[in-house]
C-alpha cells in the first residue's frame, strides 16, 4: 500500500524536475520549443520537395521532434537529422521516432523512414552545415543572426534555407510564403 502512495509523489516529482528543465534551457535559448502547426508543416515539406533527388536535411533546434517526422514521412529520399539541446523535447522527439518506426511495422507497412529519421543533441551554433542540402529552422531574431555568418561559410553551393516565421538578415529570400493559419505565419526560402 505504501508504494501505491508514493507513485503519485514520484510523479509530481518527475513531472516538476522537467518542467524545470524545459523552462530553464528555454530561458538559456531565449525561446521555447514550440510545436509547428499543421498548415506551416505543409508549406515546409512543399519546400523541402522542391530540393532535388535525395538530400540531407539538418533541423535546428528540433524541439519535439514533429516536424522532422513528417518532413520524412511527406518528403520522399530526404534524411533529416533534428539538433536539439533541450533534454526533455530531444528525449521525446527520440521516443516519438522510434514508437512512429515501430507502429508502421507492426501494421505491416513498409517501413520507409528507418534509417532516414535521426534527433542528435547538440548546439546549433557549434554543427557543422557542411553536408546539408537544407536547413530547416523555426527559431528567433537573435539565432537566425547567429547563424546567417555560419550557414554563408558553410553551406554547399545551391543549399536550401527554410525558415519559419523569421528571416535571415542581410539576405533576400528567393520566395517568401504565407500560410494560411491564423497567424499568417511567414515561411522565408533561401538559396545559399
């Protein structure tokens, strides 16, 4: 009986630690990880179709991990690699991958995202870009400064930049779309 009561505790406990954890490494961040809505996801993987043959697709700041899925599940040949330094969402975004992975198998589907779907923690300011055929990132002003430097050394020639609701600066975007949500969030595209 003693242990029924105390599985209540040990939630809350749990449960506090990362709440803790989250807002902590948000405030860290200057921003929190924030879900992509479902029209936004739509535009993004529409632009992420529009990069030829197979590609590498590195996420910044994956969050929860939402939008790497269906960038995989919607985007035929792409790999994305989500980078995220928040222990909690990063953990999530893993156990999310691998039930998604698992649940198509057990319906006997074929299992076209193994091996194309993978969240690294990591800082975003310290990966390398090398190798990418696109970036994805939904972040804040102060990030996308930070890394506009980085992504023009970086980045192969006619590498793709997809990014929501905040632009590059000094850089013109070769399309600029808007969605159609209740925000009318921008989604910004760059050549590199």
């Amino acid at each position: 009986m003693l242990i029924i009561q105390f599985i209540p505790w040990l939630i809350a406990v749990v449960t506090l630690i990362a709440v803790i954890s989250i807002v902590l490494v948000s405030w860290k961040n200057g921003i929190s990880p924030m879900p992509t809505s479902r029209m936004v996801r739509q535009v993004v993987i529409q632009e992420v179709n529009r990069i030829r043959g197979y590609g590498d697709i590195i996420e910044t700041g994956s969050g929860w991990g939402t939008l790497g899925v269906d960038i995989v599940r919607h985007c035929p040949g792409k790999r994305v690699t989500g980078i995220e330094n928040s222990v909690i969402p990063f953990w999530f975004s893993q156990v999310m991958s691998s039930m998604m992975i698992g649940f198509r198998k057990a319906k006997g589907e074929r299992n076209s995202m193994k091996g194309r779907l993978r969240f690294i923690r990591g800082d975003i300011y310290k990966s390398s870009y090398e190798h990418a055929d696109g970036v994805v990132c939904y972040l804040f002003p102060g990030a996308m400064t930070r890394l506009v430097d980085k992504f023009s050394r970086e980045l192969p020639p006619g590498a793709r930049v997809i990014s929501v609701c905040f632009a590059l600066p000094g850089k013109d975007p070769l399309r600029t779309i808007t969605c159609k949500d209740a925000l009318r969030t921008k989604v910004y595209v760059y050549t590199f």
